[in-house]
C-alpha cells in the first residue's frame, strides 16, 4: 500500500498504486543523486582495484627496499591493533586489565 501525503496514520490508507515511484523519477534531486551514484560507482570500483594493485605488485617483486616497504606498508595495520589491545586489555573476556578497563572500576 502506497502512503500518500497527508496520510494521518488512523483513516485506511489510500492505494495510490505506482504513482510514488512515477513522481520519484520525475524529480530532479533523484536524478541528480542517481546520477552522482552512479558516477561514483563507475569511477571508483576501477580506481579502487588498480591503485592497490600497484603496491601489491610492488611488494611481489624482488626489489631493493623491498622489506622496508612492506613494513611502512603493515605498520600503521600493526599499530591499530595493538594500541586496541593496550586500551581494552589482552583480548580475553574474563581478563579485567587495560588502561579503559581500569578506569571504570566498580
């Protein structure tokens, strides 16, 4: 069942059958969302795929540097997870350590 405006929520609504969806893609806004999305889609599912390939190929190859890339490339993954272990304690539920922890004592 459609819902019109001006629907108060206690009369029976009214089926207005596939008129939300006509005057939905007669709007511009829509239009212009849909078209933005779109676009969006298009250019950032290639851009999302081949600019990590570059790295990637990078790290396959057998280059000087090689070692310190691929560390400059972990560390901020290695860093993230381990400043979490630190503030919510070693990771175990039945363990009540960690600097966050700590502080909300009963």
């Amino acid at each position: 069942m459609g819902q019109p405006d001006g629907w108060d929520l206690l009369t029976e609504p009214r089926f207005v059958g596939l008129n939300n969806y006509t005057a939905l893609f007669r709007d511009s806004l829509f239009q212009t969302s849909l078209r933005n999305t779109f676009l969006f889609v298009i250019m950032d599912a290639p851009l999302a795929v081949i600019i990590p390939l570059g790295p990637a190929m990078l790290v396959n190859e057998q280059l000087p540097g090689r070692t310190l890339f691929c560390g400059a490339f972990v560390t901020p993954l290695m860093i993230s997870a381990s400043s979490v272990g630190v503030s919510c304690g070693s990771g175990s539920t039945t363990r009540r350590s960690g600097s966050l922890i700590s502080t909300r004592r009963w």
